[in-house]
C-alpha cells in the first residue's frame, strides 16, 4: 500500500542584490516607497514540503502519492519529480492560480525582503481523500505537512473519519494556528513530528502535556538538530538516535523534510523506529550537504555506506534489501 504526501508544493525563487537596500530607503518617504532592485542572480528551487518529503522518498525507491494543490505553470516541477518516482496524478491544479511560490532577494548585509504566494495551495482544501483513496487502492500512511490549514484539518478529519492511519507534521504552522486547530490536526494521529522547539510549542498551545499527547497521538518523534532524534510513544522506551555525521553543513533548509522521508520510508519497508530514525537522519545529511531542497544525489552503495559508516552493519544490512535501485 502507498504513502500519501499532503502538503505545500512551491517554488523558491532566491535573487541576490550586489548593493545594500538600505542605501536605498529613505526613511522619511517611506510612506510613498517604489523602489526596483537590479538583481544579477536568480535561482529557482523546487520546494514545498511535501514535495520535498516525496522526492526524499522516491529516491530510497517509494513511488509516494502527492496530494495538494498547484496552478498550470507547474508542468516542469511535475516532470522532475514524476522521473523521480513521484505519483503526481492525484494533484489538484487550479485554473485561476499558479503555484505557491517564495520570493527573496538578499542583500549583501545578508537583509531580506521577501514575498510569499500561496496561490493554488489555497484550493488544497478542495482536496477530499477519499477517491484518492479508492484510486490508488488503499493508503498505508498519510503524511499531513503544512498547506493550507484548513486543508489540513480536512485532511486529519478525513483520516479519522475513513480509519486511515496519518502522521501529523504542523511544523512552522504550529505559530499561525491556534490551540484548538493543533489539538484537531494531531488527535488521533499515529505519528507526530516536531523539532524541538515545535515540540515545546505544540504542548503550550494545545494546553496538553507531554503525557497527553502520548494518549492522543501513538507516537513523537522529535528531531533535534545536531542533537539527533527521538522517538516516544508511551508504550515503548524512548529511542534517541544521534544525527548522521560527520557532515558539511552547507545549507539546513530542507533537512526536517528530508528526515521525514528517510523515516517514512523506514515504516513503509516495515522497520523498527531506530531504523526508521537512522534512515531519516541519513536522508537529512543529504539535505544538509548540498544548496536546495531536492538537488542532493546519492548512489545505493553510497547511501548503504553512510549509513553503515553512521549506525552500524546491522542497519545497512537491514536496509539493504529494501533501498531502491538507482534512479
Ligand atoms: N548540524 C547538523 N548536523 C547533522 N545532522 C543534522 C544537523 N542539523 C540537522 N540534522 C539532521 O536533520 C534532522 C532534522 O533537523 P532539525 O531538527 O533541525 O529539523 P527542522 O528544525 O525541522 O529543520 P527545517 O524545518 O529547517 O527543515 C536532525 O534530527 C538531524 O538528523
Ligand atoms: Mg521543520
């Protein structure tokens, strides 16, 4: 049975500005501001998260279904991940609006002005699961990350509703959702991913401690930077992985989504959450060594040696016979 991925599907679009914006704001005029930067570099990235997750994992060999919203212009970015191994027939694609998109220009102080459109992930609350569902013939797991919040809510209420099991991934939404909506969204989940801080914020805004949130969810898993991970459920005693090392840190954005595939692809291929854990971690290395989201690379024998060089013989040898071929 598949996995299906609901979330934020999005382009980046990174401009770099060779002067300083500040020479040209007049703080006094500022009311009336127009003001055209002359930018030499532009870098568009694929992103969303879970277009991100769903790309992490079709490369360790899953054929995940991605499940949100996007506009007419995202025929490229569906090519990409579709070679990838990406199911994108069940996405929703707007007739009105393009897809998500991020818009930054940095200076060379480093300051930002940014944009972001959400455009056609506004319509991902039009998505029902259910003849998804009927389509693919079952669903094992579904991921819910961050989209349109009432997309997913929908979407967790869909998934009590139907008894279909799902994995909670408010992530950066936890700060613009309320304590009600995070307590709909994760009740009844099976897995419930944070980083720390996230884990932090999700038990002062639901109002529940952390031994709630084990009745309610089955289990947590907490990644912690550099810190590694662990994985709590109230059954079971806690695991805590440390992180996939030693690693060129060239550019973070990305590795929380890169855990989660490596992870989802553990419980996908039916291993324990140690493993599961490694493997999120071994994705996230990835993540971590290369700029952008989805433009990391590894081959199987690469892959399996990290993660022997990390966690051991055994874990490889367990993983082995699932990973993917090349692609
Ligand atoms: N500096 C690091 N060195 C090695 N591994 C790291 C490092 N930072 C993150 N990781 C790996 O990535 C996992 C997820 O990292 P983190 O907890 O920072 O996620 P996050 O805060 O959700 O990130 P983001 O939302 O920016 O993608 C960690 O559990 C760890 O395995
Ligand atoms: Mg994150």
């Amino acid at each position: 049975m598949k996995f299906a991925i609901c979330g934020s599907i999005a382009t980046d679009h990174l401009m770099t500005y060779q002067g300083r914006f500040a020479d040209s704001l007049v703080p006094e005029e500022l009311h009336k501001i127009s003001v055209s930067f002359l930018v030499e570099d532009l870098q568009v990235r694929r992103g969303g998260i879970a277009a991100n997750v769903a790309f992490g994992m079709a490369k360790l060999g899953h054929q995940p279904v991605l499940v949100g919203a996007v506009g007419e212009d995202f025929a490229a970015y569906e090519s990409w991940l579709r070679r990838h191994g990406v199911d994108c027939d069940h996405l929703l694609v707007s007739e009105v609006r393009h897809t998500a998109r991020f818009i930054v220009n940095t200076d060379e102080d480093m300051a930002q002005i940014a944009s972001f459109y959400a455009g056609a992930m506004s319509e991902a609350r039009n998505i029902e699961l259910g003849p998804i569902l009927d389509q693919v013939g079952g669903l094992e797991l579904v991921l819910i990350s961050p989209d349109d919040p009432q997309a997913m809510l929908r979407h967790s209420a869909e998934c009590r509703s139907r008894g279909l099991s799902f994995a909670a991934d408010p992530s950066q939404q936890l700060a613009f959702m309320d304590g009600a909506s995070i307590r709909r969204l994760v009740d009844g989940a099976s897995y419930l991913f944070t980083n720390d801080y996230e884990a932090a914020l999700t038990e002062s805004k639901t109002g529940w401690d952390s031994a709630e949130i084990l009745r309610r969810v089955g289990t947590r898993v907490i990644t912690k930077g550099k810190d590694g991970c662990s994985v709590v459920s109230a059954h079971a005693e806690q695991i805590d992985v440390a992180a996939a090392g030693p690693v060129t840190k060239v550019d973070p954005t990305g590795v929380g989504d890169g855990f989660r595939a490596g992870f989802l692809s553990g419980l996908a291929w039916g291993l324990s959450h140690e493993r599961c854990a490694q493997l999120g971690s071994t994705v996230s290395s990835y993540v971590l060594a290369t700029v952008g989201t989805q433009e990391y690379d590894f081959d199987r024998g690469a892959f399996l040696g990290r993660l022997r060089d990390c966690y051991g013989s055994a874990a490889a040898e367990e993983v082995e016979p699932h990973l993917g071929r090349d692609r």
